[in-house]
C-alpha cells in the first residue's frame, strides 16, 4: 500500500475516534464514524484479493445503514424534544432505533452476520483495528445513552450473543473466523453490564482489546492464519508460542490471568443486582468459548500436528520479537494482582 495513502488513512482513523468519543452534539457523532468507515476501508480492500473486496464492500454497506439508522434516530429525537446533545435521548422511538443501529456497528446478534465474514476477508493488522479500534466509538455512545436504553432488549440481545459467539466457535478451524466469534462473545458481556455499571462496561472493552491485540500480534509474527498452521508454529518462535496460550486463556477468563476480572466483576454486579438468574445463564454460556479457546491454546503448544502436515515447516528464523508484543503479552497475562489498583481509579 502506497505510504501516503496508509499515513492519511491512520490519520483519519485516529481523527474519526477522537471526533466521536469527544462529541456532545449528533451530527459531530455521526461525522466521526462516517471518517472512521471510509479511512478503514482502504485497509480493508488493500490485498485486492476477491474475498477482501467482498469484505470491503459488506462492510461499507453495513456500516452506512447503521450509521443512517443513528441519524434517522437522533433526528426522531430533536424533533420532538428540541434536543441534539447525545445524553438527552429520551424519545423511545429514537431509543429503540439508536440501540438497533449501534448494536449493527458492533456486530450484536442478530446484526452479526457481516463480522466473521469482513474478518475472514482482511489481514491480520485489519482485524486487529476492526476488533478493538473499530468498536471504541460505538462503545462509547452506548456508554453515553446507557441509561435512555431498554435493559430488558440489552439483556436479550447480551445472553444472545454469548451464547451464539460461544456455539459458532465451536466448527471453526480458520482463526480469524473463530476471534470472531470470541468478539461477538465478549460483547455480550459488556453489553450486559452496561445499564447497572457503566464504567465496568469500558473496563471489560479495555482489557478485551489489550488480550485481542496480543493475540493477532502474535499471530501476525509466526503468520498464522489456520489450526494447521498453528500447529507448527512453535518452530518459528518458541516462546511466543508459549505465552500465546496463556494468552488464550487470558481471553477465556481463567484466574489468576488478567481476562478473569472483567468476568468476575461482571457476575458479581449481577449478582447484587439480584439477576442471579442472568449471571449464572452468562457464566455457563462462557463455557462454550472455553471449550475453543482450550483447543486453540492446545494446538499452539504441542510439537507435532496429530495428522500428517501438507506444507513445509518453517524453523527458526531471525526475527525478533516487537517490544510492543513483549509488553502487551505480559499485561494480558499478568494483570490481575493489580486489579485492586486498577479499580481504585475513579
């Protein structure tokens, strides 16, 4: 890709987020996520392969509806009530169309259907910026409207999407495919906590994107894209192979890593909500995404393949391993003994 063109479309990325997560006003909402869908698509489509054009244009489409769909919302509002700040959403109308919209960019069930499909299509940097980047500003204007939003429809759409994240997780040998399914997973979580705590919604987002991008960092510097491949990375680069699975179990909330504390909290706010009922539906349904995230943790940590290899194995080159990778990895795993300072921040 021309520098030039990848300079201005990062530069236009950063400039999209700030712009939304900044803004108090609709229209300068909507303008953000318009730069941050036409400054991702050239990162997208940049291979010029079928399958990444294919996933260019499913998200432009997708993308653009949503984006309408939130306009559409916000101008229901000021219609009726005169107000374009973005925490006076109060029309229900507007309420239930904002949460449909934003529930779209994110890849919520039922609007899920586009995001495997665009991650299979795109590189691994692509997939890291779409996983965690991509989704900050939707985030952030649910964080915003959380308490204009309908808990009964969130709690749906949350448990709905833990539970199809974990179950379609399950077939998948194409990783990207099944980090997918793990996001769509994961979303539910945050989006289930996201009426009675707020902030433990954005603490869950910062840790998930934190193990995420050690996951494809890591992906990216032994190249693998397959379980087969997965396989015979150790020959690559040891080390990393092996903290890959800690990492995998991060992602999967076993203690004492640091992905159990978003988990932890979680169930314990459901819990003195007095949705225990919920807490323990989302705790079982964890136990789907355990399952692949075990396998995908055992496939990067034995030797051999258990079947015969149909490609070379690569050995040891001389890459080294990125600061930024190191630094990430160690945070994704050991992050738990300073939870209590983490939660100490107001």
């Amino acid at each position: 890709m021309n520098p030039q063109a990848k300079l201005i479309s990062s530069t236009s990325l950063l400039l999209g987020t700030a712009v939304t997560i900044s803004s108090n006003h609709w229209v300068m909402a909507w303008t953000g996520l318009e730069i941050n869908t036409l400054a991702i698509l050239p990162l997208i489509s940049k291979s010029h392969h079928p399958r990444a054009i294919e996933a260019s244009t499913k998200y432009f489409l997708i993308q653009a509806t949503a984006s309408t769909l939130l306009l559409f919302s916000s101008t229901i509002n000021a219609w009726f009530t005169g107000q374009w700040d973005i925490t006076q959403l109060t029309h229900p109308a507007s309420c239930l169309l904002l949460t449909i919209a934003i529930s779209m960019k994110l890849g919520l069930v039922p609007f899920h259907f586009w995001f495997p499909e665009v991650l299979q299509g795109s590189s691994l940097p692509t997939n890291l910026l779409l996983t965690t980047i991509m989704k900050l500003p939707p985030t952030t204007l649910l964080f915003m409207t959380a308490p204009s939003l309908n808990p009964t429809l969130l709690s749906l759409m949350a448990i709905a999407s833990a539970a199809l994240g974990g179950w379609m997780g399950l077939n998948q040998t194409q990783i990207r495919k099944v980090l997918a399914f793990s996001s769509i997973s994961h979303l539910g979580w945050m989006t289930i906590i996201l009426i009675y705590n707020p902030k433990l919604t954005l603490l869950t987002f910062y840790l998930y994107s934190l193990t995420t991008a050690t996951i494809f960092l890591t992906l990216s510097h032994t190249n693998t894209l397959k379980l087969t491949t997965m396989m015979t990375a150790w020959s690559k680069f040891p080390p990393l192979t092996a903290t890959l699975m800690l990492v995998l179990l991060s992602l999967a909330g076993l203690p004492p890593l640091t992905g159990f504390l978003p988990k932890w909290l979680i169930i314990q706010e459901l819990t003195k909500q007095e949705l225990t009922t919920t807490a323990t539906i989302i705790a079982l349904l964890s136990l789907l995404g355990l399952f692949f995230y075990l396998r995908l943790a055992y496939c990067a940590t034995i030797t051999l393949p258990p079947n015969s290899a149909n490609h070379m194995k690569q050995w040891q080159t001389n890459k080294s391993i990125s600061p930024l990778t190191s630094t990430l990895t160690t945070l994704s795993i050991m992050l738990l003994p300073l939870s209590p300072m983490i939660l100490a921040i107001p």
